[in-house]
C-alpha cells in the first residue's frame, strides 16, 4: 500500500514537473520567435536602407555625370564724374553706367572648353545712342599638354597690366588708367591663334597672330591707336598683327612682364600713305609685399613713315606708377601718377600728366566702391572727383 502511494505521488511529481517543463519551453519557443520577428524587422529595414543608399548614390552619381559644364559669369560699374576742364571750360559732370558684362564659359572635356564675353557700354545702344553691345571674346581653348595651351578666336591682346584683368574689384581708381587706356590700348582684342607655353615654373611666353589696328590717316583721329581698335567687326586683314609676350612669376610677390607687337600696315593698306609699319613695346612689374603694392609701366609705339612723322604721332609713349597698400579685407587706398604723349615726335610739349589719390572699399571681395581725386597738368589743365560702384561674379 505504502509502495502504491509512493509511487502515485512520484509519478504526480514527475507530471506537474513536466507540465512545467511544456510551460517553459512554450514560453522560451514564444520568446525565440519574437525574436525572429524582430531580426526579420531589422534585416527589412537593412535592406530598404541598403536600397536608398544605392538609388542616393545613383542620384549622385547621375548628378555628377549630367552636371552642366557650362557657367555664367560677369561684371560692371556705374561711375559718377565730376571733372572740371580749366582750359577747354567743358566739364564733365555726369552718371554713366559704364559697362554691364555678361560671361559665358562651357567645358567640352578636361582639356578643351569655350568662352565668351558680350559686353553692353553706356547702358544704351543704337543709332543716335552713345552705348555699343559688343563681343569681347570668343574663343576655343585647347591644352595639347601641361605646357602648350591654344586659343582660336576673338580674345584680349596679351600686353599691359589691366587689358586681360580689368573687373573693377580687381584695380583701384574709378577710371582705368591713361596710359594704358590712349597708349595701349586697352580693352584691346583681335582675332587670330595665340599660344601659351609654360616653358618652367612661374614663366611662361605668349605668341598670337591675330587681326591688327588700322588707324585713320586723315583728320582729327589721324593715327590715334585706340582709334583704330576694329575690335573684329568686319575688321580689315590686308596686315595681320604678330604678338608676343614673356611673363616671370617665380619669386612670389613678383610679376615682371614685357610685350611686343609688329605690324606692317597700321593704316590697312590706306592709298594715301606710303608705308606705316609700327612696333608696340611694353614693360610693367608688381611687386607685392605683405599689404603694400607697387605697380609700374610702360608702353610706346614707333610708327614708320612720314604722315606719322609730320603729326608728330611716330612716337606714342607713357607709363605710370601706382603704389597701394591694403589696410584690410575692406580697406586700401593708392596714389598714382600717370604721364603720356600721343604726339611725343613732334617739337612741341604735348605731354599729359594726371595724378589720381583714392580709396577703395569691398563691401565683399566681389564688389567694390571706390572715390579719387584726379588732376591733370602739363597739356591738359583738369581736375575733379571721381566715384564708383563695381561688382564680378
């Protein structure tokens, strides 16, 4: 009896214990598969996340592809001159928005691209209208390697300081320069082929054949250079214009730069002259040296013949000196003192002379605000203010 009961109660033990045991491994199998579930839900969330990531960097990737090579660009300047003329008694008291430049530029590959450069002058343009809309540049670039690079087509001459950098933000004066505006004569482009040649580091020569001038023989404007800019409108080509150029930049701080030009035919063949054959020279250095600059050039013709030489106009010189300093990102002044002389082969003191003391202001790097004073002597008795606004972008 007492076996009987005994073993009853054993097998009662063993049963609830089982019972148990099922409860348990219920329990656990629960817990196994909400964690399944769980990792079922990470790895569908890995996988959609996996799946944006690729069509972001598709996107990406379509982005950079399609990216536009082209880009636009420009710049301009609104001047105010208050100018009092003490021999002539003409004033020049005006507002003049003096240039509004638009800039296009577009990237065929890493090594050839295109750019363009459509000017408006005086805001207004027309007949009867003193403004002009003009094509500064328009050219091909191609680099044939790291030390040849050619242009085809209409781009700025490579001669002077200001005639390839003259955005506002980048000079100081509300006015460019005379010397290099009379002598030059800048802005001054041509037509043709150019090469640049990056013979070492921080030197470099330029070479192009392009369109030259072609100066009227007669008249007030009588071998005037800046006169005779065509600036590639339907421009006489009886005489093309060889340039040249060597630019040292090694020493930083330094740029030290000459030019020459030849032309056979200043005049384009003109009937009335037997020969005009003429040769521009220039020579400028800047020197940079922590805030302080100084800047010096200088630029003559020699023109053959003797209509040139019976106008005193076989020679045209100048040059200037322009030292600045920079107080800060928003602040510098400069004084400069220019001297030339359209006429310099006659007998008679024709020369110019205008010095110039300002100051700029950046309101940005990109845009400017500059005041000078200006005075005039020698042949020319002028003198007055001269206020700016400018921007590049």
């Amino acid at each position: 009896m007492k076996k009987t009961l005994l073993a009853t109660a054993l097998l009662g033990l063993f049963a609830s214990h089982q019972a148990l045991a099922t409860d348990e491994t219920q329990e656990l199998r629960k817990v196994i598969e909400q964690q399944q579930q769980v990792l079922q839900g990470l790895e569908k969330r890995l996988e959609e996340t996996e799946k944006r990531v690729e069509k972001t960097a598709d996107a990406v990737e379509e982005t950079g592809s399609s990216k536009s090579a082209t880009t636009i660009g420009g710049y301009g300047e609104l001047h105010y001159n208050n100018i009092s003329d003490n021999i002539k008694g003409k004033d020049k008291k005006e507002f003049d928005f003096h240039r509004f430049v638009l800039f296009v530029g577009h990237e065929f590959t890493e090594k050839t691209r295109f750019f363009s450069e459509l000017e408006v002058e005086h805001a207004l343009a027309g007949e009867g209208k003193k403004g002009e809309v003009e094509i500064e540049q328009a050219y091909i670039e191609h680099d044939f390697n790291q030390s040849f690079t050619g242009k085809a087509g209409l781009f700025l001459m490579p001669v002077g300081i200001i005639n390839e950098t003259h955005e506002p933000p980048a000079f100081y004066g509300v006015e460019r320069n005379p010397v290099e505006a009379d002598i030059i004569p800048a802005t001054w482009w041509e037509a043709g082929l150019a090469l640049n040649i990056k013979a070492a580091p921080g030197l470099a020569f330029d070479t192009a054949v392009t369109s030259g001038l072609a100066v009227a023989t007669t008249g007030d404007k009588a071998f005037n250079i800046r006169s005779g800019r065509q600036k590639v409108s339907n421009a006489k080509g009886e005489d093309l214009a060889y340039t040249a150029r060597v630019k040292y930049t090694a020493v930083p701080g330094l740029e030290l730069a000459a030019s020459a030009q030849y032309q056979s035919d200043l005049t384009q063949g003109a009937a009335d002259v037997d020969t005009a054959s003429a040769t521009l020279l220039t020579a400028h250095a800047i020197y940079s040296i922590q805030n302080f600059t100084i800047k010096a050039l200088y630029a003559q013709w020699g023109i053959d013949g003797k209509e040139a030489e019976a106008l005193g106009q076989d020679k045209q010189k100048g040059y200037y000196i322009e030292p600045s300093y920079r107080f800060n990102e928003s602040f510098g002044v400069f004084a400069r003192y220019n001297a030339w002389d359209n006429k310099a082969g006659n007998d008679v003191d024709t020369e110019i002379t205008q010095t110039n003391i300002g100051v700029n202001y950046w309101l940005h790097e990109n845009v400017v605000f500059k005041a000078d004073y200006e005075k005039a002597g020698g042949a020319k008795d002028a003198d007055g203010f001269n206020l700016g606004v400018g921007y590049q972008f």
